[in-house]
C-alpha cells in the first residue's frame, strides 16, 4: 500500500462526528481552503449544487441553537426507560460552542450540470452534496479540525431563519472548529448508544 493510501484509510478511520468544541477560531482563511477542496467533490453532471451559508450573526446562532434544543427534547419522548436516559445524555450538537456554523443547502434549480444525470433521478443533485460534506469532513479532520452534522431539526423553520432562496433543499447544519478531545471510536459507540456493524453485513451476492 503507497504512503498516500494508507494516509487516506488513517484519515477515513479516525474521522469523528464531533459535538465539543474548543472556542479557539479557525486560523484566517482556513475555512476559505477548506470549502476549496470540498469544490472539488464529484457531482452529478458536474453541477456542483452545494450551497453553503456561514451564519455569523448572533441572534441567528442563538436561534438556531435553541431550535435544535427543542427538537431534541421532542426527539426524546420517542424514547423510553433507559434508552431515554441514554439519549438525554448524549450532546447531539455543538451550535453553542462552535466556532464556525454553516448551513449546507442543495440547489435544485441550479442550470449549471444541464440536466446531465438528474433527468430520472433529481436527488442525485442533494448525493452529490453530501458527496462535498464528506469531502469537507475528511479535510477539516486532516488539519485536526472537527465536524459535526446536526439534523435534529425542522429544514422549514431553519430556512427562515437563514433565508435562503426558493428552490434551495436543507441538508442540515455543520458546525466546525477544534474538537475538546479526540476519541479512538464513533462516540455513539463509545456511550452505549449503538455499534459499528461489520461491513461484509452491507454486501449482497447475486
């Protein structure tokens, strides 16, 4: 295996969903690269549909926050027992802490691509999104900066808060910064939440 290929398994391997974040900002211009490299991602036809909205204003971040707040105390009555005890315990975001929080948002009205492998399937535009979420993930985890998804919440109401154009489709919120502490594996793992299945149970033979 090349030097650059076992990089990349040690980069995919260690890359973590982070939730705690040091108040340390991102060196200037870091963010700049690091959406950079996430425009290289492949998309369908080459329309690059990924739209990405850096929230900076306070109040914003503040609602946004106590948004997803709420929507994760109404995701916990689907709960009960000790698995609800379970989930109140989790930290299932960092929208307070992060230094950097961006929407990330697929447009769908977008002419750039022509058409080109969306005709039949449309959602090939929002795979490839999250094709450059990934891409952005494993970026930010190559420079020790790390990533969190958050998608408890209401696309609806985060549209309005962030008013974004018509025609744009919310794939979540992704915070960003200097993770609190590095785990060895997936944090749901590590708290008893759920396990890492084998990947030989994904693959079928016909």
């Amino acid at each position: 295996m090349t030097d650059l290929a076992e990089a990349f398994e040690r980069l995919v391997r260690i890359r973590r969903d982070v939730r705690r974040f040091r108040p340390d900002p991102l060196p200037e211009g870091c963010l700049d690269r690091l959406l950079a490299i996430a425009h290289h991602a492949p998309s369908v036809g080459l329309s690059q549909p990924w739209r990405f909205v850096r929230v900076g204003d306070p109040e914003r971040r503040r609602a946004l926050a106590e948004h997803v707040d709420a929507c994760n105390a109404e995701a916990a009555q689907a709960y009960s027992g000790e698995r609800r005890a379970r989930y109140e315990r989790l930290q299932l975001h960092g929208l307070h802490d992060a230094p950097v929080v961006l929407g990330v948002y697929c447009d769908e009205t977008t002419p750039q691509g022509r058409g080109l492998g969306a005709a039949s399937m449309p959602e090939m535009r929002r795979y490839s999104c999250v094709t450059a979420v990934h891409t952005l993930w494993l970026a930010a985890r190559a420079k020790g900066i790390g990533l969190g998804w958050v998608s408890i919440l209401t696309p609806d109401v985060v549209d309005r808060l962030l008013d974004v154009p018509a025609g744009w489709h919310g794939l979540g919120l992704l915070c960003l910064g200097y993770p609190q502490e590095a785990f060895d594996r997936p944090e749901l793992e590590l708290r008893g939440w759920e396990r890492r299945s084998d990947w030989r149970s994904t693959l079928i033979e016909r």
